[in-house]
C-alpha cells in the first residue's frame, strides 16, 4: 500500500472520530463508516497481503495497527480487530488473536467483513496437519456457500480452507479440486507470488497422490511461467522437480541428468548448499553411479563442516554408508559408520549402534569368506601349476608384461592428471584476479555516488534527496549482484547505465544530456559484457568533463559490434582532458589501470586481443574526449 492509500486510511478514521464527537456514537453513523472504510480501502489492503512478502506482510501489519490505534473509538472499526489479531498471531498469542476476530462486527451477517471474520475464525480452528472432523468441515462448507452466494471478494479464501481441510483428511483429489479454484478465483492470480505458489501447491498434491502425469503437467506449466516472468531460481527448481517425477518412475538416469542442471545452477549463482550435495548424490545412488554418489556425499560432509560447523548431519553420513555398502566397500562404510557414530544423538544413537554391528558383521563374514576364497584359488592354482608347467613360463612373461603395461598407463594417467590440476590451479589463480580487480571497481563506484548524495542533503532538497537515495539503492542492489558475475548482458548494462545517468542528472539538473545508441544489428540480450566496464568513463565525462562549463554538455554511448569484436565509444563534449586538477587525474588513471588489469585478466590472458584509449578532441580543435573500447564479441 503507498503513502497515499495509508493517507486515505488516516482520513477514515479522522472522520470517524469526527462524526462521533459531533453526533454521538449512533449505529447507523458507525455502520456507514465501517462501509465507507470498507468500500475505499482496507478490503482491499486485506486481498493485497497475498502478493507480500513475509518481511513486507509484518511491516504493513505494525503500520495499519498502529493507525487504527491512535483513534479514541477504534474498538467499533473491525478492521483495528483485524491487524490487532495478525499482530498477535505473528507474536503466536492465538487464543488472543481469537478473542480480536470475534469482536469484529459487520452491517449483515454475510457482508464481507463478516465473511473475512468467518474465514479469519475457521483458518484458525483447522490448525496444521489435524485431521479436520465433520463439524468443522460442515462451518467451513457453510461459510464457502455463503461467500459464492452473495458474491464476496474473499470467496478465494474458502477455497483455500477447504483445500487445506481435504489435504489434512489424506483426500488429495478433492483438494487438488479447491486449490485449482482458489487460483481461478483469486484477484491477483497474475501476480508471480500467486501464481508460482499455485503450481507449488499442485505439484505437491499430484505428488502426494502419485499422479506422474499431473506432476509433469504442473511443472512444464511453473517452467512456462518461470521462463516469462524471467525467475532463474524458479526455472532451476522445476528441474529438481522434474528429478523427483523420473525418480519415481524408475528413470534414473533421467533423474540424474535433471538434478545435474538444478545443481549446476546453484553452482554458477553461489548458492549451493549441502542438501543440493546430497540430493545429487541420492540420484547418483538411484542410478548406480555409485563412485559419483561417494563423491557427492563427501563433498556434502565437507560443506556443511565448513559452513555450518559444530552441526553436522548424519543423514549425509546414512547416505554415504549405503552408498559404500551397495558396492561392497565394507571397510570405508565401516570407518564412516564410526565418523558418524560421534555425531548421532540420544534416541539415533542405539540405532546407529545396530547399524555398526551389522556392517562390521557382514564386514567380518566377507573377510572370512574372502579368505576361504583365496585359499581355495591358491590350492586349485597349484594344482594346474602341477598339472602345466610347461606353461608356467609363458603365463610368468604375459603376466609380467601385462604388469608394465598397467604401470606404464598409471604412470601416464598419474602425468596427465597432475598436468590438469596445474591447469585448474592456473585459471582459478586468473579468476580470482578478476574478483579482486572488479571488488576495486565497486568501492570506487559506491563512494562518488554517496558524495553525490551528500551535495543533494547539502542543497537542502530534502524531497530530491529521499528520491536519490531510493534510486541509488535499487541501482546499488544491481551493481553488487553484478559484481559476482564475470559477465553480464549487455542490456543489463545498458539499464545500469540509464540509471546512473538518471541519477546524476537529479543531482546536476540542466547540466547535461545524453544518449545510448546500440547498432541495429545488435541485440542486447544476446551479448556479453564484463560489468561496469563502461561506468568510469561515463563518470569521469559527468564529474571532470561537464564541470564548470558555459554551455549544456552532451554525453553520448554507442554499442556496435564487428568483424567478431565489439567496439564502445563514450563521447563529450566537455572542458577535455587537463593538468590543474592532480586529484582528479589521479582519480580518472585510477578507473584506467583498474580496466586495463580487467582486460589483461579476462581477455589477453586467454589470448584474446581488448584495449581502450582516450583521445582529448582538443587536439582537433573540438571539444571534449573521446574513449574508445574494443573488447571481443561474447554471444550468450
């Protein structure tokens, strides 16, 4: 809700107040604003707070509860009920929470709030995983026809109940049922909140219900919409959904290759975590990938050692035993069944004890029978040994040749792998000279734009200011998820460059114009980029090249690609290149040795030609500079 919608609020409740002093708390003057706080405003706040956010739902809960507060009479408005009860459900106070619904009152006994005061009543009576009995179900029922009978805007909600009733009663299909009408119904369906929560929603149903085609069917339907809405993390999570659905058809290899891709996502966001290590390696088990699954596993021990130390999981442990006991490796399952003996608690204790003795058992009992094994091939090789000597030179001189051959093949695999780990070493070495190099651009960005801030607190435009500071926030939230990456899409860039601009433009306005032109056959999304490659340049024109000039300046950014290379130029017509201002300069060569480390890092380390120059259009009797920037062409 924005600040005028909460105005609009405030303006309610001061009429209120208004008519009771001047008239007398009458029932009709209560019941005509109660209707008219209906009609304008709260209803409609209520519907909104299924598209919030958990940290944005207790932020408008506080604020509306406080408002509603301030008024002598607030006890008559149901609405100050409402937010009072959703406070004190989030402090989980429910037998309070339920004593503020009950004294909400309506006009009807099916007007709307009576209808949310009925919903708010039987969400709180169904509870969570209780099996719903009939006289509940009967209220819940009762309540829902109402709502379709007199048309009400919260019919959505009863839907929902009863898709909650049905799933707690174990009846999938009718809940499934309800949950595809509470979408259908609800105000804000085409909002991603609501949408991606109802294809959550369904996919857990059709799982519950082992209905293959319905999980497939929800799950190409969140891949569609994750895909239009552009949510990355959604489209990632629908493989891992596709995984659970070729699982459970027994299509292992399916099921790997679908929690591949999930897994690998996660990877290139930095947001991997333990239970993505195990789910991979519960795949890998599933598909008799057995070496990979004890790969995997390990890897999941590790980083939960390092991430969350003091807390290790035994499930990881369980897993790595079984994987272990699958191909008869009964002596590492047996070293890390006693790993994970230390960190089972109380009551997993006794059980992980059994597991123990039952792997050290069938570890003793393939011992023993390894032995009586190799007696019994020792007795029957000297009996042929008796039988063909002649032959035993010949098998001594195959065997002894075989021999070096595997040595030789070992040695060789032993130089390869050592070859290819000096390798791996050498790119990381060069990727995290990229970070470092880039974390030095992001600092230098951050604190000339809060100076920028502080001219504006300084000016005294305190309204400009709160203005700046909310644009500078959204753009700093960009530039540092930017800065993870080594490149970005162009159009990304272009924006991030739109938006700086716009900001200094709030700061120096009527100082300058400017204009990005990308070649028409260019497509933005299509093409890479390192980010804030272009930024220093555009700084140094706005904050050296336009300062203290008679006249508008124009800043002017091409994008145009070539012969497999792209070519950037940052154009102005400023005061140019010059020697009073020895800070400045410092700062303006700062921003050039830190692209020009970027471009060795990034591009002429892998062989590949960039470079930049600046040109000082002084010397052409113009004005202003000229950058020119050649990097090499990068397709998505």
């Amino acid at each position: 809700m924005n600040a005028r919608t909460a105005l609009a609020g405030l303006g309610i409740i001061l009429l209120f107040f208004t008519a009771c002093k001047e008239n007398g708390p009458s029932q009709k003057k209560q019941q005509k604003i109660i209707d008219t706080a209906q009609k304008k405003d709260y209803l409609s706040l209520i519907i909104s707070l299924d598209t919030l956010s958990l940290s944005e739902y207790r932020k408008v809960i506080d604020r509306e509860n406080n408002v509603l507060s301030s008024s002598a009479d607030s006890s008559v408005m149901p609405f100050y009920h409402f937010f009072r009860a959703k406070n004190y459900l989030r402090d989980k106070h429910r037998d309070s929470a339920m004593t503020e619904f009950q004294k909400m009152k309506g006009g009807r006994v099916d007007d709307e709030i009576e209808l949310l005061k009925s919903y708010s009543i039987l969400d709180l009576d169904i509870g969570n995983g209780v099996m719903v009995e009939g006289e509940l179900m009967n209220r819940i029922l009762s309540a829902m026809k109402t709502a379709e009978r007199v048309h009400s805007k919260f019919t959505y909600r009863f839907y929902d109940l009863m898709a909650k009733a049905y799933y707690q009663n174990d009846n999938e299909n009718e809940s499934l049922d309800y949950a595809e009408r509470y979408y259908k119904h609800h105000p804000y369906k085409w909002h991603p909140v609501i949408t991606q929560r109802h294809y959550d929603i369904s996919f857990l149903l059709a799982s519950r219900m082992n209905d293959f085609d319905k999980m497939m069917l929800y799950n190409v339907q969140a891949r569609k919409f994750a895909e239009h809405i552009g949510d990355s993390l959604a489209i990632a999570r629908t493989y891992d959904n596709e995984a659970q659905i070729f699982s459970r058809r027994g299509e292992n290899d399916k099921a790997v290759a679908s929690s591949r891709i999930y897994f690998n996502y996660l990877v290139r966001t930095n947001n991997l975590n333990d239970i993505a290590f195990n789910n991979l390696a519960t795949s890998f088990v599933r598909n008799h990938q057995l070496d990979s699954a004890i790969h995997y596993y390990r890897e999941a021990i590790a980083f939960g050692q390092k991430n969350a130390p003091g807390k290790p999981s035994p499930v990881y442990y369980k897993g790595l035993i079984e994987a272990y006991k699958k191909k008869g490796d009964y002596a590492n399952a047996l070293h890390v069944a006693d790993s994970a003996f230390g960190i089972e608690v109380s009551n997993l204790k006794k059980i992980e004890a059994v597991k123990f003795a039952e792997i050290h058992a069938k570890y003793e009992t393939e011992k023993k029978d390894r032995n009586i094994a190799e007696l019994s091939s020792r007795n029957l090789l000297n009996e042929k040994v008796i039988r063909q000597q002649r032959w035993t030179l010949i098998l001594g001189s195959l065997v002894f040749l075989g021999v070096l051959s595997v040595f030789y093949f070992i040695h060789r695999q032993y130089r390869l792998k050592e070859r290819n780990r000096l390798l791996q070493s050498e790119n990381r070495r060069l990727n995290m000279e990229q970070k470092l190099l880039q974390a030095q651009l992001n600092p230098h960005f951050i604190f000339n734009s809060i100076a920028n801030l502080q001219g504006l607190v300084a000016s005294g435009d305190t309204k400009e200011s709160v203005r700046y500071l909310s644009a500078f926030s959204g753009l700093l939230r960009n530039v540092l998820e930017q800065s993870r990456k080594d490149f970005i899409g162009l159009d990304e860039e272009i924006v991030s460059l739109e938006n700086y601009l716009q900001l200094h433009q709030m700061r120096f306005a009527g100082l300058f114009d400017y204009r990005i032109d990308v070649d028409k056959h260019l497509y933005p999304e299509n093409m890479l980029i390192p980010p804030m490659l272009v930024q220093p340049f555009v700084e140094n024109a706005i904050e050296h090249g336009f300062r203290n000039i008679d006249y508008k300046g124009n800043l002017t950014i091409s994008f145009r690609a070539e012969h497999e290379q792209m070519f950037i130029t940052v154009e102005d017509n400023g005061r140019g290149m010059t020697t009073k201002e020895p800070n400045d300069q410092k700062k303006q060569s700062l921003a050039g040795t830190i692209l020009k480390e970027r471009l060795e890092v990034l591009f002429k380390s892998q062989g590949q030609e960039a470079n930049f120059d600046v040109e000082d259009k002084k010397n052409g009797g113009g004005k202003g500079v000229v950058v020119h920037i050649v990097i090499p062409e990068i397709k998505d």
